[in-house]
C-alpha cells in the first residue's frame, strides 16, 4: 500500500475487517462480549464491533492480537484518533520501527504536549508490557511523559510528553 495515500482514502477502509462469522465470534467471545477500551457489555445495550486496533494496511497484521472488540462509540473515537492525528509522515515514521517501544517513542515525539489516550498507546505498541516500554523512555531515555488517570474522556487514563516549547 501506498501510505502517501492516506489521507485521499476513507479512513473505514483501513479498519475494515474481512473475517468470517466464526472468527468474529471468537474475537468477541475472547473480549468476554465487551468493549476492550470502556468495558461496557452487550448486557448495556451495546452494539459491539470487531476491529483492527492498528489500521489493517498499515500494519499488516491479521491475526487476533490485531484485532479487538469494541463498541460504537469507542470505534469512533480510536478511528478519529489515526483520522486527525497521525498524518501520513507521523504514520510512516512510526511504523517504520520494528519494536514497540521505539514505535511508542516515535509517536511521542511527534506529538509533544497531547493527550493520547492508553488504548492508542497500545494499539500502537502492540506489545503486551506496553506500560513498561513507556516507564523505560522515562527512566532511560529520560522524556518527560506524564500518565494521567482517568477523566470523563479517557476512561483508562492517558499520557503525555511534555516539552517546553508550548
Ligand atoms: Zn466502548
């Protein structure tokens, strides 16, 4: 895929999945039948979605780790964070690297003094001890990043890298 592209191309296209009814049926059962970002449950009434945690064409990734379940409302807003924030030179830079934490130290530098939510971080990392990646470029690499736990937007908390410039 052509990752200059991005942003000419409708951004359901990336997240859009092309599994069978027993393999969304697996994903759903191995979320417990709930949002993996808001924890809400069919029990509430919930639409829920299977869907790639990094956009599909980016990462090249099929396979259940990519994936989760999620509700409507919480499809929106991770889909709206790739839309606005990552613009394709921030995608490709990131995405470039192999590991997650560089991917992770990445994705901060290119977007000082935001905040960006846990589930981004680790839909981007893609790796299990995602926290200890980020706990390691402060300790290591020495950014300035703060974690803040939750609010009304960001149920599972988020973090930012600060600098001074702002
Ligand atoms: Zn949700």
């Amino acid at each position: 895929m052509n990752i200059n592209n991005f942003q000419n191309l409708d951004l359901e296209e990336y997240f859009k999945t092309d599994l069978k009814v027993k393999d969304l049926y697996r994903i759903r059962f191995r979320d417990n039948f709930s949002c993996r970002i808001c924890d809400k449950s069919v029990k509430d009434n919930l639409n829920l979605t299977v869907t790639f945690k990094c956009p599909i064409n980016l990462e090249g990734k099929t396979y259940d780790s990519n994936l989760w379940t999620l509700c409507n409302e919480c499809v929106y807003i991770h889909k709206n964070f790739f839309g606005k924030n990552l613009n394709p030179k921030i995608i490709e830079k990131v995405f470039s690297e192999k590991t997650g934490s560089k991917r992770l130290k990445v994705l901060f530098y290119n977007l000082p003094n935001k905040n960006i939510s846990s589930n981004i971080l680790e839909s981007i990392a893609g790796i299990k001890n995602w926290k200890k990646a980020i706990r390691k470029l402060k300790n290591k690499d020495n950014l300035d990043i703060l974690w803040i736990s939750q609010n009304n937007i960001f149920e599972k908390g988020y973090y930012i890298f600060k600098t001074k410039e702002n």
